[in-house]
C-alpha cells in the first residue's frame, strides 16, 4: 500500500514555531538592552558636556572680574551691598558662593537645570603652589620659570579661582583658572 504525498500538508510544526518565536524573543531582549545602553551613554554624555560648559561660562565670567576690590579698602569675599552676582565686581567677591539651579548672572534661571548647582571657590595662591617653583625646560634650556615666591601671609599676587558643577549631589565638572594682579 501506498501513500498519497500529495495530500499531505506543507508548513510550520508547533515545535519550529515554538523555536523560532524563542529566537525572536532573545534577538529582542538583546537589541533593548542595546537601546537602553545606548541611551544611557548618550544621557551622560551630554551631562558631561553640559556640566562643562556651565563650568567654563562661570570661570570665565569670574576671571573676567578685577583681580581684587577696585574702589574701597579690599577684603577677601563679597563687600557690603554686594548681595547678587549681578553685583560682584572682583574675583574673590565670588568665594563661597553657590546656586541652585544655574542662572544667568541677572538672576533668572536657566530653563531644564532643576537639581543641578554651581559653586564657586576662590583662594590665594600659597607659596608652594606649583605656580611658584615650576620650571619649564626644553631639553636643558629653561624656557620659563615660576613666579617669584613671596612671603607667607601675603598676596602672593595670584588667586587660584574653581567652579564645581554638580546634577544631584554628584560633581560632573570641576574646572579651575588663575588671575593674577598684573594689567
């Protein structure tokens, strides 16, 4: 007795069927975890960068400033009177200060910033800084020498001025300039 292979049906079993939606499934899992990485690195990436261009704005906002009170008897910090940002007119005026969130310097705050800060410290260059013993050499030609070193406890001549950029409590940039009592 023979078999009629023409009756007989052409397609999928359950147990290919079955296999292939398992293949499906574990392709998917592996290409969401791929998205998910993806956009994880994409969103610290671009806290990194922000973080830095809020650190930079602000250094360069200071450093902008007098290197020290231009009109009364100077003192280190904010002068009477100099109660907003808006107001300081020298770098040290900015010691200690904090915002939170970032603002422009009239006072309004930057859009999409919420639990984000900027802080700001600002110190005399001590004697031992590098900046004092530093000496740039070519080979054994000296190319350029530190500064001169003073005696302690007095203005060195130079401040040493850093701004601190932190997204919920965690610091994502701290940059760091110098301003110098030279025109």
């Amino acid at each position: 007795m023979r078999r009629d292979n023409r009756c007989r049906r052409r397609g999928f079993t359950l147990v290919e069927t079955s296999i292939s939606t398992l293949i499906v499934a574990v392709v998917l899992v592996a290409s969401m975890r791929t998205v998910v990485g993806v956009t994880r690195h994409r969103s610290v990436h671009n806290d990194a960068t922000t973080a830095n261009l809020l650190a930079e704005a602000l250094l360069t906002e200071v450093l902008e400033k007098e290197y020290k009170e231009p009109t009364a008897t100077p003192i280190f910090g904010a002068e009477a009177g100099e109660t907003a940002r808006s107001l300081f007119d020298d770098v040290d005026d900015y010691h200690g200060w904090t915002e939170t969130p970032p603002k422009h310097v009239d006072g309004t705050s930057m859009s999409a910033l919420s639990g984000w800060s900027r802080e700001v410290a600002v110190t005399q260059a001590g004697t031992g800084d590098p900046i004092f013993s530093t000496t740039i050499r070519t080979g054994t030609s000296i190319v350029g020498k530190g500064l001169d070193a003073k005696a302690e406890n007095t203005d060195t001549g130079v401040r040493k001025v850093t701004v601190t950029v932190k997204k919920s409590g965690s610091t994502l940039a701290s940059v760091t300039g110098l301003k110098t009592d030279s025109p």
